[in-house]
C-alpha cells in the first residue's frame, strides 16, 4: 500500500527506532489509515504536535458523547431532557477533555521514547539508494 511520501517518511522512521510495536505498527491506527489511503498525510498520533492531537482525540471525543450519553440514560433512566445548551457545553467539555488529555499523553510518550516531532522527521534528509 502506498500512502503519502512524509507518511512513508515517518514510518520508515518509526521502524529503525528501539520502541514497543505499538508504536510503530502502521496496522494499528485504522482511523490514520483512511486519511492516508486518500493521500491526506494526518501524522500518527505519537509523532504529531499537541494542536493536532488536541484536534484529533477532541472529535474522537465527540463522537464518543453519544454512544455513552444514550448508554448512561438507559442504565439510569434518566428522562430529563437537556436543552441545547447544556448538550453544547457536554460536547464542549467532552472536546476538551479527550483532547487535551490524550494529547498530553502522547507528548509524554513520544519525549519518553526520545523520538522526534513530525516536524523534525519531514526536515531529516531523505535516504536515496
């Protein structure tokens, strides 16, 4: 499968690096892979800055407001109705909250395994055979 050249870039990169195959196992971020099968170059999670993880795991977080919302209410009989509002500031809050929080995790993983930013991967020198 061919994805776009700074994804096949950063997981070249990912490959030559000492860390657990989680890591770098491109088989692993189904989410990231339907953006790159379209050429979109969205980076894995561990490599992106905070602001891109902020964003991903942020919608991430929306989408999962409602399956747990509609679980929660049918577990606990909750038949308050919400105005549109108080939904806005949940899906706000779920936002920043899934956001921030995987984002600050990731940073943390990538600086503990010392790899380098997506940036700083799309600067190193291409290898040419």
């Amino acid at each position: 499968m061919t994805y776009p050249p700074a994804i096949e870039k950063a997981l070249v990169y990912l490959q030559t690096k000492e860390i657990p195959d989680e890591f770098k196992n491109d088989k692993m971020w189904y989410a990231h892979k339907f953006f790159w099968k379209r050429g979109i170059a969205l980076p894995p999670a561990i490599l992106a800055d905070f602001s891109v993880n902020t964003l991903y795991f942020g919608i991430y977080g929306i989408l999962m407001y409602f399956p747990v919302s509609l679980i929660t209410g049918l577990v606990f009989r909750n038949n308050k109705s919400w105005t549109a509002s108080e939904v806005m500031i949940n899906l706000l809050l779920w936002f920043v909250g899934f956001g921030f929080i995987f984002a600050w995790q990731k940073s943390r993983e990538r600086r503990s395994l010392g790899l380098l930013s997506w940036k700083e991967i799309q600067n190193l020198p291409d290898e040419k055979p």
